[in-house]
C-alpha cells in the first residue's frame, strides 16, 4: 500500500471513492481520508538530504604517473590526496614527500591497481586543474594507501589534517585501507 500512496495517488483517491460509495461516505470525506493517507506517506518517505556533492565514479582510462593524474572516461583528471610519488624523470619536486621507489614503479604499480576500474571517489580540492580526491575501487582498496603500503608513494600529512590516509582499523589485518572504513 505505501508503494501505491508513493507512486500513484490517484489510486488512492478512488479507492476511498469506492469505499465511500459502499459505506455510504460522501465523496469530500474520502477525498479527505485519501488526502491524509498520502501525507503521511509522503512524510515517512521524506528523507533529509544527503551532500553528496563531492562523490563521483571515475571509470579509469589512463594513468600518468604514481600519484595522478589518474584519466577518467567522464573527462575529469583525478590527483590522489595526501600521497607523493616520484615523478617520471625520478625526480622529486622541492618540499614534496621523496620515496625510495621510481617513478616508472610507482606508474606501474598505481596502473596495476587502477587501470580499467570503475572507481569510487570523494573530492578533496582541485591542484593544478586536477581534482584531488580519496579513491576506492570496487573491492573496498583505498588507492592512496595502497601506494603508502607498497612503498610506491610516501604520505604528506600536510594534505591530510584528519589523519585518513590508512586509517586503523582496515580489513585484512591493516594491510589495505577500505571505503567502508570511512563511513
């Protein structure tokens, strides 16, 4: 029945018509007992809005380097947050994390986990006309940490003020950060 009150109304209408009819109602009072049975469903089903405004799917088409631009086949260009990885001339840029892994490594192993996955992501800022964000594939595995854990890309906790990066508490005996630990 709340199914019918939600998507047709008008049902409602003129089964309180019909009852009426054979109860000897008159129509105004099961117009009225139709009307209040549709607020009331209309307000348990009401939810308050959720901001999702900065979640998206990114469906990877291309990586560039071990920490982003990861391409997106929804055209957008995806920073992962709160990581540095090597650049691909294996340099590492003034005041940025530097770690021991190459960059051509770190390329290899972020195009490992993400290549061709559909990806679950929460917008943190924009760096350089890219999106930064926390990314999650399908299985839970959280991107960002992935990298740290591997030892591909260090943490710069200078873009992670809340400490989300491989937060405790992940599956697997804190081997992988997952989506669900951040619910």
């Amino acid at each position: 029945m709340r199914f019918m009150t939600v998507r047709f109304p008008f049902l409602i209408l003129i089964m309180a018509s019909l009852i009426g009819a054979c109860t000897g109602e008159t129509s105004s009072s099961a117009q009225a007992v139709a009307a209040r049975s549709t607020a009331q469903t209309t307000a348990q089903t009401t939810a308050q809005p959720i901001d999702i405004s900065n979640r998206f799917t990114c469906h990877v088409t291309r990586v560039h380097d071990g920490d982003g631009p990861i391409h997106c086949a929804e055209g957008m260009k995806i920073r992962l947050t709160a990581i540095a990885a090597r650049e691909l001339d294996e340099s590492c840029r003034p005041g940025h994390p530097c770690p021991a892994a190459s960059g051509a490594a770190a390329k290899a192993r972020l195009t490992a986990l993400a290549d061709r996955q559909r990806l679950s992501c929460e917008q943190t800022g924009i760096s350089y006309g890219r999106v930064t964000a926390w990314c999650w594939r399908a299985d839970g595995l959280e991107l960002g940490c992935a990298m740290v854990r591997s030892g591909h890309a260090l943490p710069w906790p200078k873009y992670d003020p809340d400490d989300r990066l491989c937060r405790a508490g992940s599956v697997a005996a804190g081997t992988i950060n997952t989506y669900a630990d951040r619910r």
